[in-house]
C-alpha cells in the first residue's frame, strides 16, 4: 500500500509512459449518515445491525494485482471478455503486480498494463467505430474518417475528457488536458495524424488514461 | 426490487443458452503449463469426431503449437443401435474417457501411440450418454483418437502400441483408425455447457449512456463507486449499470443493500474473499496461493451466509460442481482431494467463477486407511474424517502446518489466524509447564534454567498443553495426504511417524495411536510430558488472555474439533475476523491506533450477535470505509 501522493507520483510516472494522465484520487464529501447503516434491510441477515462510525486514520492506496488490472479495464469500457486481450493478457499476467504491493512497480508492470490497456482500448475503438457517432459513448464526436487533426480540437478534447471522467470518476484538469494536447501536437508535427490515423491518437490517449486509472486500487 | 429499477428498460439479460445441437463434440483447446496439461484456454471449436493425427505440426486450432499441449472432447454420444460396446483410445501422450460421468479410461500419462480399452457398455439406442475425452501432448508427434468396437475387441492389445502393421501402409493405417473412429452421426456438442454456466454466473449488468448514468458530481455517485472496488476488487465506472442501483439505494440510505449489489459480483468471492482466505491457507502465507480445499471451504462458507463459526467445527467441505466438470468423483471429486491438488487447480482451469464452481459436501470425508496406501482414484480404503473440524481438518491446513514438526505449528497458526494472536503477544510465563514436551531441554536435563523460566516457558507452557488436539494427526510430504494415527498399524522401531510412539517405548509410556512426533526425542527430559492421547488443556486464559482471547466454552478437550470449537466461540474470534476483513477491505491496518482496535472490538461483538455472517461483515465494513472516505 502506498499514500496519495506515492500514488500519484506512481501515476504520473505511468502517464508519462502513455504521455498522459488523468487520475486524480478525489475526497468526497460527507453525505452518509450513521443512521444510513442501520439495519441490514428487510431481509438481510443484517437486519439490526448498528456499527458505530469507525475513528479516522490515513488513507493508502495499493497497485491493482493481476487479477484485478484486466477486469478493472473491461468494466471501465463497458466490454466484456475479448478474445485477442485475453491472449495479451496470458502473456502479460506474469509481469503484472502479484499481490499489489508498491514495490511490486516496475517498468516491467508498467510495460505490461499499457500492453493490457492498448489492447482493451482498440477493443473499444474498433466497437465505437461501428456505431454511428450519436449512439458512441465515449468517440461520438470523433470523424474516424478523418485524419485525427481534421476534428477540431475541441472535439477531440471532449473525448479525452469523456474518458478521463469516465475512467477516473473525476473531470480531466488543465494540465490532463494540456498534456493530451501536446501529446496531439507532436504527433500531427511528425506526421502521424495523415487521414487514416485518427484511431491511433485515440488509442493514445485511451490507452494511457485506462492504464491509469485501472492500475491503481484505494 | 428498488435496486433493479436501474435496470428498467435496459438489456440486462443473461446470454441465452444454445439449444441446437451440432454434429460432433465441443473441443476445447489449452496450452499447457508444467503438469497442469490444460492450463490455458486457447480456442473452442466443434470437431466432427476425435479422429487427428497431430503428427508434428499439431492442431489446427492452436497453430504453431505442437507441444505442451491439451484438448477437452466434450458433448453426446447417442448410438443409433443398442448393443455392448467397448470404447477405446488410441493416443499420444495421455488420456481420460468418461462416460456418464464415469471414468473408463484412465492413462493421463506421457506415452507414445498407444491403446487403451474400457470394460464394455450396454448402450441404449437414442439415449443421450454424456461423453468426455481428455488428451494431453507432452512433446514429439502426437495423435488422438476416440473408437469403439462391438466386437469386443480392438486389432492391438490394450495397453501396447497402435501403431501400423507389417506391411501396412500409412494410408491404410489411417484408414484403419477413421472406421474404429465414434463416427460424428453419433456425437452431438455439449451445448456451450461451460459457456452458459459462465455466462449465468455474471451479473446483469449494461452500460449506460453518459445522460442516463448518475452524476459524478454527486459524492453518493463516488461512493457507490469505491463500494463496489472495495468488495468486487476491480473498478467500473459510472456508465456500469449497478453504480446507478447502488447510488440510488444509497441516496435512500440504504448502503447495505448497495453493498449487496456489488457482493454479489462473481469477483468479489474470485478476487476479495479468496485472496485473503489465501493468505492463511498455506505455510507461504501469500495471496497468490493455487486455490484449495481450505480456501474453497472459505469462499463457500462465505457465498452461503453460513455461521462463520463452522469455519473451524463444520463437518464438511467445498468441491468442485459436477456441472463444471462431467466426471464423477473418482478423478476430480472427494478422493482426489486425498493426495493432490488437482481437483481445485482444475477448478481455476474452467475459468468458472467460485460463485458457480462450488459445492458444499456433507462431510468431510477421505483419509487414507492403512499405512503406506497408494492413494489411487477409486482406491478402496478411504473413510469419513474422523474429527471433522472445518478448515482446521482440510488438507491445505495439515500441509501447511503439520507437516514434520511436532505439530506445535497448528496451535500457533490457529490461533493466529483465527484469533488475531501472534504467540509473542500470548505467551504467557506464569503458565504452568507441566504439559512441556519431553523435546524442550531443562534443567536438570541440561539447558539453561534462566533461559527456559523467562524465554521457553512462556511459549510452550500454553502451546504444548493445546497441542495435544492434534495428536492424532501427521501430514506425509513425500505422498501428499494426512495420516490419522489410529487407522495404521504401529511401528516397531522406525520413526516413520505414524500412530505411536515407538512400540519399544510403548508399554512404558502408554502412547497408543499418537503419531511419532508428538513425543520427539522422548529420551531427552525424561521427566517431561508425554502425549498420551489427544486431549488438551487451555492455560491461556488468565491473567491478559482472559480479556484478550475470552473464551467462554470448555477450555480443555480431545481433538481437533473440540479444538476448533473452543476457538470459534471465543469473544476473540469474531474480533479478528472484523480485524482482517478491514485490513482486506479498508486497505488500512487494523492495529494502528488503539481507536481503530476498540472499534473493530465492536463491529465483531455485534457481527456475532447477529450471526457470524462472514459476507456480511465485508458489507458491513465496506460502507464504514466508504463513509470514512467521504
């Protein structure tokens, strides 16, 4: 287990990777009430059952181990079971974190869920692009016949929010944003958003927020 | 529901199963790893017939492969004429058939071409027979090949090569083996058996569009979130379906059944629940241990909201559904849970979550009944466990923790695990000593007396007198099985650790069917305690243990499971289970500041109160850390 803030150096190391982030652990605030945790409901075995607020300690967070990293990216991009992600999977699972410790970073584990989330994310791109722009969840703004600059920046922007929000349960901030915006800029200087690309920024930037997001477990 | 009402109008459905046959057996194809020979799903396919010659190029269905491999056949035979039939295998390297559930043909082993033949069947015409082939590939050319002959015989031998006659050629070698082939008229597939078991596991779930989905500005919303990751161990966001059920039930304060939702995730028994029932299953003690007998019964325990008590005084254990695998018992069920771990790594192997993949068995029952057995499938001379004791009495526990030893390892880990008590903190000096082994040196035997009054005393005052439990009980490393002493004869002599002390010390001692070890170097202190039997006596229940452990039934007994009794109703127990589901839970230590403690004190009080619901308890104290986090 590691505090917030080795976790967000460990994210923004993983980012970096991916040349983005977008994972920011939020506080909440307070909304339940100790009366909210009476009782078990009307028939559950917990029915009466009074617990008294715990004291407050410090809050850690640990990597997500193996068994979590891949199923973590599937629910955050509403798939199920895909066939060419689960060989990736079998091939990476060895070099994915073991039980969640810190120490368990390394650039192999980081090599490993952004070959985990690349693959989950083409699943996602390939599926959205079936679709007609209106019924897309997280690309309906997204000309995939278009080179990658020929959509405007604004809406290219709102698909990487929608994925930083989506995946992270918080919006994408300055900084995520200029990120993903530089990242755009390189690749459009060095050619790499012809007409036929679009789908490989996308993948950019899908692939390093969802390598973010599911590799940490609070 | 309320709790549905997010699935109004969405599809929620469960994939509906398949109902129309195919020609031909399912085929299910892995990779293999080490000995595990289906190790990794690879592909499925319908194969008209078993009727390949892999040669060295391998299946079709897995190219590239032609080593370490396995393939599962699976589906229907439906004769078309009644008659007595002998089925046969002809393969490189290993195989299994069942019929029925019933294995006719056992030869999982490394071989060249080879043929084995059943006893023969009585088939009905039209009737359905459940069929299943297993083959494996170690490496070289390989070949498999399901037949079946009325004429009571096959042209080779069982047991000797199939391979092609003098003077025969290839092609009529081939054809030889396609016409003894089950011919597919006869075969149908097994309906996407695993599949839909599989797919009835998952839960309803959808994902919504971003106007439909909760607000992620809403705190409720983030703690639905952090609810479900905390109890199904994995994230989803707030498009998934369930998010929106929990937050509404949250938003009516109603966050246990919000919990309710995302326990019931097939991952939170698969990830949450196993990993820390791993972490003490085994002498490693790490999350990442192959699941068994000890942590089946675990999840179990806990799927099936039974008194968490019965954790360590059930008379029964968690084995794998027979509709996960077609067989019965004799190869993958009860007496294969005797000597090896197969039978639960084939469990992983299905890929059939622990939610669907587990049965609860009435007793626990197979140990080995005489001395040096070879413990076989369908070997005779397995009985019912004779102190059934829950995981305490499960094989993974005896491996781990009665293995060699003197058996003192099992108090300790028990006590442990079960009772949050490391021995440094229950050591207890002013315990008496008159239980202390023969094997722990003193004066005036030698040794240092200042050292045993301050350091060993303390440790094995309480320890040995507790030890006695399990003195019927020795696990045998080379064959991988217990040993309950009474069912062996006694030795004469050796030290093979089997009921007894030696039979030379025997008539001076009057230790019968007490395995070896509990009286370890007997001649050491000759003045100290021999285990006669397996009776013991609880002295840590004074002075700091009365409030730390709290026991309230009897504090001295015979056996394991009066053993795992006394534990299980001790004030400490329910304690400790708070303590390590919020270590697995909260991801926070339990022991950080005396608050914490006193507070994890009563959340276990008033879980006991209401039941010892294990899968409770994580609900409840995962909306505890929920609410902490806001």
């Amino acid at each position: 287990m590691m505090s917030h803030s080795s976790a967000r150096n460990y994210l923004l190391l993983l980012t970096s990777v991916a040349l983005l982030s977008g994972c920011g652990l939020s506080k909440n605030s307070v909304l339940l009430k100790l009366s909210s945790l009476v009782g078990g409901g009307p028939s559950g075995p917990g029915e009466g059952m009074i617990i008294p607020a715990p004291p407050s300690s410090e809050s850690v967070v640990s990597v997500a181990h193996f068994k979590q990293t891949y199923p973590s990216m599937l629910a955050l991009t509403g798939q199920t079971a895909i066939p060419a992600c689960d060989d990736v999977y079998s091939q990476v699972q060895g070099n994915l974190a073991k039980v969640g410790a810190v120490n368990e970073i390394s650039a192999t584990q980081m090599g490993a869920t952004m070959s985990l989330s690349a693959c989950v994310c083409d699943g996602l791109i390939k599926k959205e692009k079936l679709l007609s722009g209106p019924s897309r969840i997280f690309f309906s703004d997204i000309n995939f016949t278009a080179g990658a600059m020929n959509s405007s920046t604004v809406l290219l922007d709102r698909s990487f929010q929608r994925l930083v929000e989506t995946f992270t349960a918080a919006p994408a901030d300055a900084n995520d944003r200029s990120d993903a915006s530089a990242l755009l800029s390189t690749m459009a200087l060095t050619g790499s958003l012809t007409v036929a690309r679009t789908e490989k920024a996308l993948l950019a930037l899908c692939a390093g927020t969802l390598a973010s997001a599911a590799a940490q477990m609070q | 529901m309320a709790l549905f009402f997010a699935c109004a109008g969405l599809a929620c459905g469960i994939v509906a199963p398949s109902t129309v046959a195919e020609a031909g057996l399912t085929g299910r194809y892995y990779f293999s790893s080490g000995t595990n020979r289906l190790a990794t799903f690879r592909a499925k396919q319908i194969d008209p017939n078993v009727n390949f010659f892999f040669g060295t190029t391998g299946p079709a269905a897995l190219p590239g492969r032609s080593a370490n491999f396995g393939v599962v056949w699976q589906g229907y035979l439906v004769p078309s004429q009644a008659g007595t039939y002998r089925l046969g295998t002809c393969t490189d390297d290993g195989v299994r058939v069942f019929l029925d559930g019933e294995a006719l043909i056992d030869r999982f082993q490394d071989q060249g071409l080879t043929l084995w033949q059943s006893r023969e069947v009585a088939l009905t015409a039209g009737k359905k027979y459940k069929i299943r082939m297993e083959f494996y590939q170690g490496g070289g050319p390989s070949g498999a090949h399901l037949l079946w002959t009325t004429s009571g015989s096959f042209p080779w031998n069982d047991g000797m090569p199939c391979v092609k006659a003098d003077g025969q050629t290839d092609q009529q070698f081939e054809s030889q083996l396609t016409s003894l082939a089950i011919p597919s008229s006869v075969l149908q597939d097994d309906g996407d058996s695993l599949e839909n078991l599989q797919a009835s596991c998952e839960m309803p779930r959808t994902m919504l569009r971003p106007e439909q989905a909760p607000s992620l500005s809403h705190p409720n919303t983030k703690s639905a979130l952090q609810l479900f990751r905390r109890l199904a161990g994995y994230s989803t966001s707030h498009l998934d379906s369930r998010i929106l059920a929990m937050k509404l039930l949250i938003d009516q304060g109603k966050p246990k059944e919000a919990a309710r939702i995302a326990s019931e995730d097939p991952s939170f028994l698969d990830v949450t629940v196993r990993q820390m029932a791993a972490k003490i299953s085994t002498r490693d003690q790490v999350p990442t241990a192959p699941l068994n007998d000890f942590i089946a019964t675990y999840v179990g325990i806990t799927r099936d909201r039974i008194d968490a008590r019965k954790l360590l005084t059930g008379s029964f254990l968690y084995r794998m559904n027979r509709d996960v695998r077609w067989t019965d018992d004799s190869i993958y069920g009860l007496s294969a849970t005797v000597s090896s771990n197969r039978h639960y790594q084939e469990i992983e192997n299905s890929r059939i979550p622990l939610k669907c993949s587990l049965d609860k068995v009435p007793s626990l029952s197979a140990i080995p009944s005489t001395f040096r057995q070879k413990v076989r499938d369908k070997d005779a001379g397995l009985r019912d466990h004779p102190e059934p004791a829950g995981v305490l009495s499960s094989r993974a526990f005896a491996e781990a923790h009665l293995v060699a030893g003197t058996n003192r390892r099992a108090v300790e880990k028990a006590f442990e695990h079960f009772l949050c008590a490391p021995i440094d903190e229950w050591r207890d000096a002013n315990a008496p000593d008159e239980r202390v082994g023969r094997d722990v040196t003193r004066f005036p035997s030698g040794g240092n007396n200042l050292q045993y009054q301050t350091e060993c005393k303390s440790c094995h005052g309480g320890m040995d007198a507790l030890r006695g439990a399990f003195a019927h009980w020795n696990y045998d490393a080379d064959r991988g099985f217990m040993k309950y002493a009474p069912y062996f004869n006694r030795t004469t002599g050796n030290n093979e650790g089997e009921n007894s002390i030696r039979k030379d010390h025997e008539a001076a001692w009057g230790s019968v069917n007490v395995v070896t070890k509990m009286n370890h170097n007997i001649d050491h202190v000759d003045f100290g305690f021999t285990v006669r039997d397996n009776s013991f006596i609880n002295y840590s229940n004074e002075r700091a243990n009365r409030d730390r452990f709290g026991f309230t039934s009897n504090l001295s007994g015979k056996g394991v499971a009066e053993f795992g009794r006394m534990i299980a109703n001790s004030a400490a127990f329910p304690r400790c289970q708070a303590m390590k589901v919020f270590q697995e839970i909260c991801k926070k230590d339990p022991k950080s500041s005396p608050a914490t403690t006193e507070w994890l004190n009563e959340v276990g009080d008033i879980w006991a109160r209401n039941g010892y619901d294990m899968r409770d308890l994580f609900e409840t104290i995962a909306t505890q850390c929920m609410q902490e986090a806001q």
